[in-house]
C-alpha cells in the first residue's frame, strides 16, 4: 500500500467519525425533542385517563354538600364560579394597568430609552418573583388595607401577578408597530395619545388580546398566590368582600384527603382545569394567526 | 381639549413606568417590614444556618429548609438542563421547520400549564415511579421524596429554558454559521465550535432563569416532595423547600408568636434569591440581544 493511499484512508476514516458524532448529536437531539413532547403528552393523557371517568354533570351545577370533602355528593361549582371571577377580574385589573403601560414603553419613549430599558427590567424581575411571594405581599396588603381573605383581595395579588406577564406579551407586538404608521398619524394631526390609542392599538389588537388570553390562563391556574388572599369557602361568593374558592385549590384540598370518591374528584377536577387552561392558550395563539382585519400591511 | 389629554397623558405615562420598580421595591420592602420581629432580633447567620425548627419554642432554624430548596432546585437544573439543551440546539440547527412549529406549540402548552395539574402528575405517576426506583436501589422511600420534586421541577423548567436557550440561538448570526458549514464542517461541529461557543453565556443566563424559576415553585413541589422538616440525606429522601414551608403553615401563622415573621421571612429570602438570580442572568442576555440587534 502506498503513502498516499494510507494517507486517503486514514482521511476516509476521520470523515466516517465526524459523520458519525454529527448522526449521533441529530439522533440525541430528536430523542431530546421527543422526550419534552413526549412528558407533554404523559401529562395530559394521565390527566384525561384518571379525571375524565369521575367527570359528571353535578360537578359544574352544584356546590360542595355537607361531608363532601369525606365522598358525599355535591359539585365543585362554587371553586368554577370563583375562578372564573377572580380570573376575569384580575385580568380586567392587569389589563388597564398594561395596556398603557405597553404603548407608553414604545411610543412615548424611544424604544430603546435607558428608562424604557430600565422598566422592561423591573417586568422581567416581577416576571421572575414566585407567585407564593405574591401570596405574601398580598396578604401584608390585606392586613394594611384591614381586609380578610375575600375575592377582592384575590383579585389584587392575581392582577398584581398577571401585569408582568400581560406587559411584556403586549410590548413584544407594540414594539413592532412600524415607524411609518406612527408618522402617518402625527402627520394628519393626531397627538402622541390618539396615535397610541387609535393606531398602534387597533394595529396590535390581535397581539393583545392574546397577551391578556395568556395572563388570563396564568392567573386561573395558580394556587400558590391566592392560597393566603382569596381563602377557599364551599360556597359561590356573593359579594367583592367574601372570600372564594379556587380551581387549583379545589384540586389541592380534594387529592389531599385520605378518600379514593375525594381524589377521584381532584383528578376530574384537574380535567376542568386542563382543558380550560388549554382552550384559553390555543384561543390565545389562533387569535395572533386571525382577526387581522384592522391591521394595516 | 385633545392637546390637554395628550398632555396630562405625558404626565402620567412615566408614572405608570415607574410602577413595576415601585412594586418590586415595595414587596422586599413590605417583607423586611413584618419580618423584622424575627430578622432584627436573631443574628442572620444563626437564622439561615441553624437547623432547630420548633416554633413553639420561639427557634427558627431555616436550614433544613434552604437546604431542602437547595437540593430540589440544583437536582432539577440537573436533570432539565442537558435535554433542554439538547432538544434546543437540534430545534434550531438541523430539525425540519414543520417539526420547529410543533414544537413551539409544545413548549406553549408546557409553559402554561398551571402547577398544579403538574403536582397531579406528579403525585399519579412520578412519586409511585420513584418509589419503585427505591426499591430496585434498596432504599426504604415512599416515593415523596427530593427526587420526586426535582422530576416534577425539571419538566417545569424545561419549556422556560429551551425557550430562552432558543432565543438566545437565533440571536446569532446565520453568516457564522454559514461560514463554518461552508469550510466543511458537520452540523454537530458548527452546533458545538461555532454555536455554542457564541450562546455560552446566554445559556448560562438560562439556567440561572431556570433555577429561579424552580427555586420559588410551590404546589406543585409541594405535593410531592414529602415537607419533612430534616436535611435530606439522598435524593430518596423527603425534603421540606421554602414555598411549602409558606403555604403549609399560613393557616397557623397568627397563633404561634413570630411565626408569621418567620414565614415573612421566608419569603424574602425567596425574594431575594429570585432577584439576584434574574438581574445577573438579564443583564447577560440584554447584552446578547443589544450585540446582536
């Protein structure tokens, strides 16, 4: 065998193995893939499996009776009701806080202003606070207002919690509002306020409304902030001041108790809440692909 | 009348701006405030290293607990890490663009599922899969276990990482990428000489993202990972994290004295955890973001 050819095999080998490592990070990285889909999948079809046998119509039309919580019969209206309350009003809250705040960010400022940057910072660290921390703050607030665990309160930690969120998933589409259609307005007359309101709103509508969807699904789900605010009652609240039940503490009180009736009903309540959650965020990504009537291209 | 709104809008709108950093302030402040019964009158570091926890007695040592979150967290980090950069790096470099959009999907769904239909999951599958797993290691577990919290944290954390992680990919120039591909060099080889090399510290900035992010989490870690109030020893073993200590004990905080302090204090330490973690990691990737904009 000659030099060369040694030579060429020897380059052949190298190549065979750097083929080799690149087949392998591919193969891995699909495998890498499939697993987060995969646990995705785990998750939900457990969800489904165990909760939807034990789903029934009581659950949605009756409150919890007396010795439920021991497998006697009622429903988990009041912690749906609850929810659905605290989540509408917490997301009404974020949203008149976030929604100015967004175009402010993108239209008062420039975009990339040392104060604009230093806001979008404090929304990333809010971001960032667990929501067990909110449930604190909110109940130093309750106390400093002399409120007791009601809706109300419930309302102002999930707000504070959802703004965050609802800020920066609207500030993501203000931000790519063209320059030109700002322009366009001022130079027909508009003020900086009926440019923000009237054209970078109508503009970004779609993108809005999936950030208030997003947060909306973000304030319905969490158990730890509302735990100390909003309490738990088997009862529908009546008024602001009243305390609420929850969804997800629905779900926490009932897999807790020792009875397998009890858990069963976590576990179909945990089906409510999947299914919720879910129809909230794929409203929530379809609105952004639709409804784009009223955006100028 | 218009140019008066306008104007009055002006006034306002910086206000406003101002408001996430007010509260920020406002919630270490409100913290510190009603946990200062027990910060002020105990030495921090006889608070954060004692490992006494007999409230009834008036002693407050938080170790067991800091130690507990310590291990859940770092454990989790531990185990999402290496699939969140692995499946990342293949969605980015050499997956099919059909297969990028479901993913996407995917890592959405993840992200938003609340937390407690993850302790569900947890406590149907990974807490009997764990104890199972004990068995076979010949450790006595119930399944509630450090391990446990840590599986449950790492399939939480896994969507917020690989999202920045993404991110921070697609921040870096495809004409590197290119130039490396056109020299000869594999997809793996440009991934890990070129890819990686330029993403180091904004994966760096997602993992510290990422241990925060489990660091604070709650029910769900709560439901699985036993809240006995010992250092645990092995993974096999319960542990007892900050975020349950809270919520486990909100309801007798106001009969015991001090104890409300306590779990105030708690909580700021959770605090404060987050916003050290989130200002580094933030101010790397804002970094990022600007080299590449």
């Amino acid at each position: 065998m000659t030099a060369v050819a040694a030579a060429a095999g020897t380059a052949d080998r190298r190549l065979a193995r750097r083929k080799r490592a690149d087949r392998l990070f591919r193969g891995l990285g699909l495998v890498a893939t499939g697993l987060v889909g995969g646990v995705l999948l785990l998750i939900l079809a457990v969800i489904v499996w165990k909760g939807l046998p034990a789903l029934n119509l009581d659950m949605f039309t009756r409150t919890p009776r007396g010795g439920y919580y021991i497998g006697r019969e009622g429903g988990i209206l009041n912690a749906i009701v609850g929810s659905a309350l605290l989540g509408l009003g917490a997301t009404a809250a974020a949203f008149f806080l976030s929604l100015p705040l967004a175009l402010f960010l993108n239209i008062y400022r420039s975009r990339t202003s040392r104060f604009a940057t230093f806001t979008r910072f404090s929304l990333d660290v809010l971001w960032g606070v667990p929501s067990i921390v909110y449930g604190a703050f909110g109940f130093i607030i309750m106390a400093a207002l002399g409120l007791r665990a009601s809706l109300l309160a419930g309302i102002i930690t999930v707000a504070l919690l959802e703004f965050p969120i609802m800020t920066r998933a609207m500030d993501e589409v203000v931000r790519l509002v063209p320059r030109e259609l700002l322009d366009a307005s001022y130079s027909v007359g508009a003020t900086r306020l009926e440019t923000a309101f009237k054209v970078a709103a109508r503009q970004c509508a779609p993108g809005i409304l999936t950030g208030v969807l997003i947060a909306f699904g973000r304030g319905v789900g969490d158990a730890a902030s509302v735990l100390f605010t909003a309490g738990y009652t088997d009862r529908v609240p009546a008024s602001l001041f009243q305390p609420a039940a929850t969804l997800p503490l629905a779900i926490f009180f009932q897999i807790g108790t020792p009875y397998p009736e009890v858990q069963q009903r976590a576990y179909a309540s945990a089906v409510v809440l999947t299914v919720l959650v879910l129809a909230i965020s794929l409203i929530g990504r379809s609105f952004s692909r639709r409804y784009r009537k009223t955006v100028v291209r | 009348m218009r140019y008066f709104l306008d104007r009055s809008a002006r006034r306002l709108f910086p206000l406003l701006a101002g408001f996430p950093g007010f509260v920020v302030l406002l919630i270490a402040a409100g913290l510190f405030f009603r946990s200062r019964a027990i910060v002020l009158t105990r030495p921090l570091s006889k608070l954060l290293f004692a490992s006494a926890w007999l409230p009834s007695k008036g002693e407050f040592g938080f170790l067991p607990f800091i130690a507990g979150t310590m291990y859940v967290t770092v454990v989790a980090v531990i185990l999402a890490l290496p699939v969140s950069l692995l499946a990342a790096a293949y969605l980015s470099e050499c997956a099919p663009r059909r297969l990028r959009g479901l993913a996407a999907t995917v890592i959405d769904v993840l992200a938003g599922l609340p937390s407690v239909i993850f302790g569900v999951w947890g406590v149907l599958v990974v807490v009997p899969a764990v104890g199972a797993l004990a068995g076979l290691f010949g450790a006595a577990s119930s399944g509630y276990s450090v391990l446990a919290g840590a599986v449950v944290l790492a399939v939480m954390i896994s969507p917020t990482v690989m999202h920045i992680i993404l991110e921070v990919f697609s921040s870096i120039p495809a004409s590197l990428r290119e130039a490396s591909l056109a020299l000869g060099a594999t997809r793996w080889e440009t991934t890990r000489r070129v890819v990686l090399r330029k993403a180091a510290p904004g994966i760096i900035a997602a993992t510290v993202l990422g241990f925060s992010r489990a660091f604070g989490e709650t029910i769900a870690v709560l439901m699985v990972v036993g809240n006995v109030a010992v250092i645990p020893r092995s993974p096999f073993d319960p542990g007892y994290p900050l975020p349950a200590l809270i919520a486990n004990n909100y309801g007798e905080m106001m009969s015991v004295p001090m104890y409300d302090a306590a779990l105030m204090f708690a909580a700021l330490i959770l605090l404060v955890v987050v916003i050290v973690s989130n200002v580094l990691a933030r101010r790397v990737l804002v970094r990022l973001e600007r080299r590449a904009a």
